[in-house]
C-alpha cells in the first residue's frame, strides 16, 4: 500500500510519498537471519556493523574538527582581507598602481567547501548532483533496515520525499522496539546509515584507483592521450566557442605538449606558471617598434602591440603586433643566429596574459594545424572549454559522456563522503544526535551491559537510573549540540560574508 503526505502550508514546497510495499520482504530477510542456517552470516553482519560504529564515532570527532578548522580558516580569510583592504588603500595614497593589492587571503586552504550549483560548480550538473544525492540517500537508508532486520526490527513503511528540489529518502522503524534494544545494538542501528555511505565511498575510490572506469569506457571509446586532447564541450556565451568547435584536436599550449600528461590542461591553465616557449619567432626589426609603451603597463589588454623579449636576452625588449607573430607555425627559431640578418628572435614577455592553443580538426593530416590566440587570463579557457582524452569508437556514441560520467562519480564521491561526516555530527534531527545520547549512557555505564531499564532516544528520559547521572547527560548533550550549532552557523555566516565581499 502507497500512501501520499503533504502538510500545509509545506505542501507547497514538501512533497512525501512512502510504502509498505517493502514490509514482507524485510520480515521475511530478518527470519532467515534468525534462523540456524544464517548464523554465521548473522555473525558476519555483528561483526561488520560493530567496526562500523566505530569509523562513525571516528568520523563524529573528524566533522566536529573539520567544522573548527572550516570556522578558523573563515576567519583568517577575513582577517587577511580586512589587512590587505587597509594595504591597498594606504598604497593608492602613495599612487601606486591599485592592481598591486595583496592577494594572499585567496590562498586560504578550507576543510569544507560547499557544491553550490550556479556558484561553485557549474548549474547544468544540477541533475547529477541530485541524482547522487538520491542514491546516497537509499544506501544511506538501507543500512538502517538491514541492522534492523538482524535485530528483529519490523520497518513500517519505507518511502522518499522532496524538499524544495533536494531528495531524501527514509525508513521508518518502530521507536519503541529500538528503545529495547542494549545500547551497542542500539548503536549498530544508529550508525549503519553513515556506516553504509562511507563504504560506498570507499568503494568508488578503489574503483577509480583501480582503473576500472577507463576498461569499461575502453569498449566504446579509445584513448587518445598520447596524442592531445579533444574539445568536448565549450561554453556558448565564450569567444573560444567560435575558434574551438566540439570534436577539435588539441595538440599544443604555447609550446607545451598536451601529450606530456593527462593533467597537462588543467595545471598550465590553473598553475601560476611562466609561459611555455621552447622557441622563438623570426621576426624583421623593421616590424619591431621602438615606442615601448605596452611594455611598460601591466595590462595591454586593450593596446594592439604587445611586449616581446629577445629570445636570447630577455632585457632586450620590444613592442610589437602578437597576432600577425603568433599565429603562424613556421620561422621558429633558437636563436637571432638561425634567422636572417635583418631580423630577430623573439617570444612574449613572461607576464603577458596570452596564451597559444594549436588545434587542428579531426579526420585531418597533422600538418594541417592552425593556431587560437586567447588574450586574457589562461583560467578562463579552462572555466570555458572542457577537454577530453577519450574518442569514440563509433559515430553513434557521444563524445561528452566520459565527462558525464567522470562528473557523476564525482559527485556520488562527495555526496557519500558528506553524508557521512554530516549525519554523525550532533545536531538534532540527524543520526550524530542519538549518537552522542548513546555515547553519553556508555560513559555512565559499563560497556557491552544490557541495561535492564528502558532509555528513550528522544527525550532523554531514563525510567530507573539515578536523577544526578541524568541531569549530567542532559546537561553534555545541551552542551555539545549548542557548541556544534553554533560552529556550523558561524561557518555559513562567515561564508556568506565571505562570498558577498568578493
């Protein structure tokens, strides 16, 4: 039987759907587990959630930390960036160039960095990240049964609900079975759910570890890094999307190979590195002109010439036109030796923010290359073109479905990962905040004792045990969850500011 939930005024923006339809199946598996024939599956399942239990109070203690270090470097960023506020100010009195700001808060290292699509990642993964999202949350859901069912724990319904757009998934169990429960049982029901996401992640790392993605990609597409890389997706609104089409060969940026690694792209664009120019280009002095003004601002963006060095001699400078220089394949040279009397071996100066991309089309001789000139910083091609080492086999197969797929697990990764560290951090409604009620009755009572009174999970109420010991633990609690609130709060505001001011 199916039943639909919706309240108002949150029906509007909370829809709720669950089922009995799973009920028999899982009586059904909780029988055998109880049987004689299962036993030692029975003992396999103790013994497997029990290690659990611990990697989820392992991983209570890393999200608190992690939450701590999130709010300090928060913090330092601010700091940093009042500092270099006041710096920049004081220096434009002197009349210096306002581009010298420091930008040292940028390099703030931070332990939690929110998926926001749209902000942080790009907004047409929206479907993959709900789609993992989704997933995790029946692998999440599913170790709350399968602990339920070796226990003798009937579930009374099993459905999912979305919120806004986020989904979730839940099961529901009877709370007045689980109170009567020893706490260690108790505990490997709590913590399966964690438990479950964290060795799902563990999975997926091993498997990109192993390789076994590329061999299942293997059967439809063929790699094609020892040659360069292939445009498979290009920003609509960039200028590249004109000079780089979908299915483009890319062999070279500036003069480095992109067949030297499969992270050639990445950290060329990414890394703050000098520009790449094994050699240089012929060019006649006459072309050369004597006016140096572009060599004397930082940002020639808007001039036609550009600043140019002697290749030999990086004093030696020179202003002239870099389209009509870059852009051609031929009159590369070592040296001013290996070009005519009248002319001169130069390359661009270090800091100049343009960058070479040669790129041919498939289905051509390499010979037939041509060369993108991008003037600007060299993170905004990777921001704008997604690059891929995959080609496939067929015609029929699309070529950005590595990239799809790469993405996903991703974010399957990460979504485990989180739901992991978030639902064991103690915070109400989640799974950390009956973790810490039974971590606080194991520190006041002997470990692996079944207690003969009854706990309830919900309130905190002990039925037998002394008033002095509860009101400790009521007090712990408070303690513990105020404090934990109160650095995930911090952590959002500081991040909102922080966000806000860039």
């Amino acid at each position: 039987m199916t039943s639909l939930a919706a309240g108002i005024p949150r029906s509007l923006f909370h829809l709720r759907v669950q089922t009995r339809a799973f009920n028999a199946h899982h009586d059904t598996f909780s029988l055998r587990l109880a049987s004689r024939n299962y036993l030692r599956t029975r003992k396999f399942l103790l013994m497997f959630y029990d290690t659990g239990s611990v990697l989820v109070v392992f991983g209570m203690f890393t999200a608190v930390v992690l939450l701590v270090w999130t709010m300090v470097s928060l913090l330092s960023s601010a700091f940093l960036r009042l500092t270099a506020s006041d710096t920049s100010a004081s220096l434009l009195k002197r009349a210096f160039d306002v581009t010298s700001r420091p930008t040292t808060y940028s390099s703030v290292t931070r332990a939690v960095n929110p998926i926001i699509p749209g902000l942080t990642v790009p907004l047409k993964h929206l479907p993959l990240i709900l789609l993992s999202l989704c997933i995790s949350q029946i692998v999440h859901e599913s170790g709350h049964a399968i602990t339920a069912a070796i226990h003798r724990i009937p579930i009374l319904a099993a459905g999912a609900s979305i919120t806004l757009m986020f989904p979730a998934a839940f099961v529901t169990l009877p709370s007045a079975r689980v109170e009567e429960l020893s706490l260690l049982d108790r505990l490997r029901v709590i913590t399966s759910g964690c438990f479950h996401n964290l060795t799902l992640w563990l999975i997926l790392m091993g498997v990109a570890w192993s390789g076994v993605g590329q061999r299942i990609l293997s059967v439809g597409y063929q790699d094609v890094s020892a040659q360069g890389l292939i445009v498979a997706h290009v920003e609509a609104n960039s200028p590249l999307s004109m000079h780089l089409p979908v299915g483009s060969f890319l062999t070279t940026l500036d003069d480095l190979p992109l067949n030297s690694s499969r992270d050639a792209w990445s950290a060329y664009l990414l890394e703050p590195t000098p520009a790449v120019y094994k050699q240089g280009w012929c060019v006649d002095a006459s072309r050369l002109s004597d006016d140096q003004q572009c060599c004397a601002v930082t940002d020639n963006s808007e001039l036609s010439l550009s600043c140019f060095v002697s290749f030999e001699n990086t004093v030696e400078e020179y202003c002239t036109d870099p389209i009509a220089i870059l852009s051609k394949m031929q009159n590369r040279c070592d040296s001013s030796t290996s070009c005519l009397e009248s002319q001169s071996c130069i390359k661009p100066r270090g800091d100049r923010n343009i960058l070479r991309i040669t790129v041919h089309q498939q289905g051509t001789s390499t010979e037939d290359k041509r060369v993108v000139l991008w003037s600007g910083p060299r993170y905004e091609v990777w921001e704008q073109v997604q690059t891929t080492h995959f080609a496939p086999r067929f015609g029929i197969i699309p070529l950005g479905l590595p990239l799809v797929f790469a993405d996903f697990l991703q974010y399957l990764k990460l979504t485990n990962l989180s739901l992991y560290l978030l639902n064991s951090l103690p915070l109400p409604a989640l799974d950390g905040s009956q973790l810490l009620i039974i971590l606080l009755e194991l520190a006041f009572t002997r470990w692996f004792h079944t207690p003969t009174t009854m706990f309830d999970i919900e309130s905190l109420r002990t039925r037998g045990s002394r008033p002095r010991e509860r009101r400790v633990q009521q007090v712990l609690r408070a303690f513990v969850i105020i404090g934990t609130c109160t650095l995930l709060g911090s952590c959002v505001m500081l991040g909102i500011i922080e966000w806000m001011s860039v």
